[in-house]
C-alpha cells in the first residue's frame, strides 16, 4: 500500500532524490567510495558544496545581487542565536507568530533589547498578526514566513527600512518569493530541502560586520561565508541530498511550478475544510498556509472513526501539535496532488457516513 | 581495484554499516518510508537515539555513572564554544598539542580566563607535552587526546583533582580508554562513529548547573540532556549511521578486540617507518597515535615514485596536512590490516627500488 506521507517534518522528499541518496551511501558516481567515507576536502565533495550553493542562489533569483548561500548545522533554532549574534546591536523587532517566534525571541534576548512588533498570541496564533508601525531604529525585523505548527503563512512582508531577517524553515521553495525582501532568511533543511542536518542560511553579505561584539568563530556567518560553509566538517549527506532537491526543483520547472502544484493541493484541501460539516479549520482564512493545513473534527466523538479510515487509506503523520491538536495536513513540494485527494476522500467519506 | 581509504576524516566506515545505512535512506526497515521522511518524534526514530545514546553508555562502561550521553550537531568545533558556555566561571586550563587544542583555547576565550598549562608548539606540535604542576583552581583541564593533523595521542591522562574536559573527535572507540577519567568528552563522528554531522557529547551531570551566565539554549548541556538531543530536529542519518557503528563494535567484541586489532596496524607503519631508510616520522615516538601515522620521505624526490606506487596499489588519502607535510596513514576502526599491509609493501617497494 502506498503510504500519503504528511509528516510536518522531517518529511516526505522526493523519491527520486531519496533513491540517489540511497545510492551515493553505497557509492557516489563511479568513485568506489561512499559519499561519507570522503574527505569534505575533496574535489568530489567541493564540487557539491559549489553547486548547491550557486543552485540555491539562481533558484531564489538572488545570484549576483550581493548573498551568499551557506549550508551550515544545528537548525533554525542554531540561527535564532546566530542571527542575533551577527546582527543584534541595540535593538531587534520580531513579529510573534507562534512557537518558533516566540523562541527565536528568547534567545535573541540574551543579545539585546528586543520588541515585539506585532502578535498572535491573544488567539493562539490562528492568525498573521498585521504590523501597523516599524520602528525605524531597530537593527532588524524578524518573522517566521510560515507556522508550521498552527497553519499560518505571510501572505504580504511587511514594507519597512530595517533589514528583514526571516526564517523560513517551512516554506522556503514552496512558491516564487519575492527573496530580495529579506536581507537574511534560513531554513532547517528538513520540510522542503533535504534531510535533518543541515541549515540553508542565505545572507547580503552588506548587513555584516556591523555589531562590536566578539562572535564566537563557528557562529560568525563572515568566517562562514569565508570558509565556504567549511569552517569546520560539513554535514556531507544532508549536504549533497540538499543539493538532489534543488536539482528536482530546477528539473520540475522551478518555484513556478512548485507554486502551482502547491497551490493546487492547498486549495483542494481548504475547499473540503469549508465545504465539509464535519470539520472547522484552525487558522484564520486569510492567513491559512499553504504547506501545513490544520483543522479540528466538529464534533469529536468521530475522531475514531476518521482515524481508522485515514489508517485504511494509507494516510500517515496528520496528527495534531498538541498545542492546537486534531489534524494538520503537511503538504511539503514532494508530496503528490494524488496524496491530498485521498485525504480529501476520507473526510469526504466520514461525512457521508456520519448523517 | 580495492581502495584503501586512509582518509583522515571523514573516513571509512565499515562496509556492513554504509550498505545498512543506504537501504535505511531507501526505507527503514519494513516501515514503508525512508529513515529521511519520518518524524524524529517517531517510535522508530525515537528508539533509535535512545539506542544509540545507551550504547554509547556501555561501550564507554559509564552506565550508571552519572553520565549522560547526547547526539548534537555543529562537530567538535561547536563544543569548544559549548563546553566553555557550561563550565567556564574563572578560569580554565588548556594543554596546547595543536592545531585543534589551539581552535579551542580561541573559543573558550571569549568566555573567561584561559591558562596554558602545557604546549608543544615550540616543536611544531610533534610530541605530546608534559603537564608538571595543574593549578587546583581551575574549572576545568580541556586536552586533545588524539591529534589527527601531528599524528600524536595522550599515552597517559594527566592526573588532577579538576575535572577533565576531552576532545576524542579522532580517537574516541580506538582502544578501552579509561572513559571515567573524563567529566566531559566529545567527538566529531566522523572517524570511529559514523558519518559527518553529528557529535557524540558524553557528560556527567553533576559538572553542570555550576555557571552564572545565562546559556543559549541550544548550546545548554542542560536543555539537551532535559530534551534527550532532541531541543530541535536532530540530524536522523548521521545518528541513525553511528547506530549502526555502535552495534557494529560490539559485535565486533566491543573495544578490547578493536584495540588490539588497531595496535597491529599502528605496529605494522611504525616498524616500517622505523626500519625503512627512505622514511621519518615525523611524532616522537613516544607520542606515536594509533590512529593517524605521519611521516615523510626522506628524500623529497622520491615523492612522484612513491605517489605513483600508492596510486597503482589504490591506496587513498595519505596526503599529509599542509601543516606537517609528507603524508598521513589514517588507520580508523574500520580500515583492515591488510589496508596497512598494502601501504607498507608500497613503502618497501621504493626503498628496494631506490638502493
């Protein structure tokens, strides 16, 4: 049986990416070694990096604008500190979305002063809070572009001055952004880029340098972008399957097409959510998320019932985040429109059932 | 042709582990899904790290001795900045043995006062220096027990009351080491554990707690134990990869039976460089590693005969660092004896050669 894999990450990546990582453990190209017996210093291994870096520029549309693209370890949650570290001279405004906000807030907190900008926590985060006014005196605003855990996406950056920093771990690559708002975004690589391990950071270079504070070495994104993301051993395998995924991207048509497919698969969703008595979606409709759709059953006693049907239908990872619980349906750039159309049925089918 | 891979790191693996590790990428065990599509919050991925995590425990006989061992990212360069953020208060001492010892002592100070308590620089790093007298007011000792670009190791442990702090990134799992001598120690995985990104940190619990900053939180010994390495997404292959490694020593008859296995090889190099006139060490011979021999010629136009010879004989990655020159035989757990053997023939084929 097929299994609809909606896991809100790690999560589904291309099978064909998979099979070559598979592939490239056992031996990468004709080398007669594995992909992680190598020296990170290799031609064969540099040559990745290389290419990685330059397919993340030329997808995001930024090559020669003034970025570099790194790939580095320890998650959005290591660039929550390393941002601030970088960049947290005075003062840094954050616009609070949710989960991951509210931590990049706490650590940038032990940098500086930071304010909160705008919020969503009176409802819980169902919605995008607006930002009204944006100081003009802070060294950076920061978001989260997508809320994986409550269903919400920007649909609209906030106009400012000040440099935009965001992180964008859960919908990088999931539709042609507009990248150039951002003067600093970052991406734990595990929803659309490739396995656990690694960290996309794409950085203009000009916003660097500023701070008077001694950065530790491994946290300075200029020793970074010095050492070509290799201040100290990569994490060659989530490296190279990054570097497969971007070149799925490239060879499926771009962000373009990744933003229709994805698009598509949203729709087909919230139009079920809407129609379906059985179900109330969570976030706010202006502010719903295209990557991660989250939604409640009406009356809970069905939950059994639509579980096991879901069971049935080969459709796994849709639980809830405790903090909103029912359902949420990840729907990352690998996952198939087929996917979401057997979900649509299930809820489809309870409904039927249940009159 | 087989390849000897010599690599310093990464490095090779055993064969069994990457072919385990490749068809994990392609579905982890009957599951139906990739290792790199399923939640690290998963039973199967749980279970995982809670394996790995106690294997670490029993390889190293520290069950039930206060120690917690933890699966992180950032290689052991983020554990010198880790390490000073939890223990240093006031001042801490460092044995300098190289190029490695020296990027930690960078690191930790920013953080306090950093005292030298020992070097071999004055010989570019070629022995391993003798501590005489360790102040009993420091936080704690860091040392580099094996140092992989000089090719030289501890042979024996400084003895002092405070506690002791080790960078085993190159030699971790080489022989039975004394592991309680250490109140911390930490290793980049990949030469004895597994591939690049992750670290194995092992921690006794009552060293921490001790400091009055305020920690990062992913740079908190605490939060990671509190989290079992799991604050945020860990990096699921490479963890996945030093499981495999871990079983495989122990099947392999846990680090007795490895520590003898890498003794024959170390004597098999050592006896050659020794006796071959064509060849210096470059290591006193007291200071001699197991793990990383390094050597030169001693005639420098040998060098395209004896490059040719590796070559034809498929030996790989000997290449010594650009700080020592000459070459470097990285002889990881996972490299066979008759590996050594084919670089020892290829050294008594020039020397017979060149008469």
């Amino acid at each position: 049986m097929k299994i609809h894999n909606f896991s809100a990450g790690p999560s589904i990546l291309p099978k064909e990416v998979m099979q070559k990582a598979s592939l490239a453990v056992k031996e990468l190209d004709d080398s007669g070694l594995s992909l992680i017996e190598i020296s990170h210093r290799s031609k064969n291994f540099v040559d990745i990096m290389d290419e990685a870096c330059d397919k993340a520029l030329n997808i995001t549309k930024l090559r020669g604008k003034g970025y570099k693209a790194l790939f580095l370890q320890g998650g959005a949650s290591q660039q929550f500190l390393m941002s601030a570290y970088n960049l947290l001279e005075k003062k840094a405004g954050f616009i609070n979305s949710g989960t991951w906000s509210t931590k990049a807030i706490k650590e940038a907190q032990l940098l500086g002063e930071v304010i909160e900008v705008a919020s969503s926590k009176d409802k819980n985060f169902n919605y995008i809070p607006k930002t009204n006014s944006i100081p003009a005196d802070l060294d950076y605003l920061h978001l989260t572009t997508n809320n994986t855990i409550f269903g919400t996406q920007f649909k609209e950056i906030p106009e400012t001055l000040v440099p935009l920093v965001a992180d964008m771990s859960s919908d990088i690559f999931s539709t042609n952004f507009d990248y150039s708002k951002f003067s600093l975004f970052y991406a734990g690589a595990q929803k659309n880029l490739g396995p656990a391990g690694t960290t996309l950071v794409i950085v203009k270079e000009d916003i660097l340098g500023k701070v008077t504070r001694k950065i530790p070495s491994i946290l300075d994104y200029s020793i970074q972008i010095k050492s070509g993301s290799m201040f100290n051993t990569p994490p060659v395998f989530s490296v190279y399957t990054c570097l497969l995924t971007l070149r799925w991207i490239e060879d499926n048509g771009g962000l373009d097409e990744i933003g229709k497919k994805n698009k598509i698969k949203a729709d087909l969703i919230y139009d079920e959510i809407d129609k379906n008595s059985k179900f109330i979606g969570f976030a706010d409709k202006e502010s719903r998320s295209t990557m991660n759709a989250t939604f409640n059953l009406s009356e809970p006693s069905l939950a059994d019932s639509f579980d096991t049907l879901c069971q049935n239908a080969g459709i796994s990872g849709i639980k809830g985040h405790r903090s909103v619980g029912g359902y949420r349906a990840s729907m990352y750039n690998a996952l198939s429109i087929s996917s979401v159309k057997a979900l649509v049925e299930c809820m489809q089918i309870l409904e039927q059932k249940s009159k």
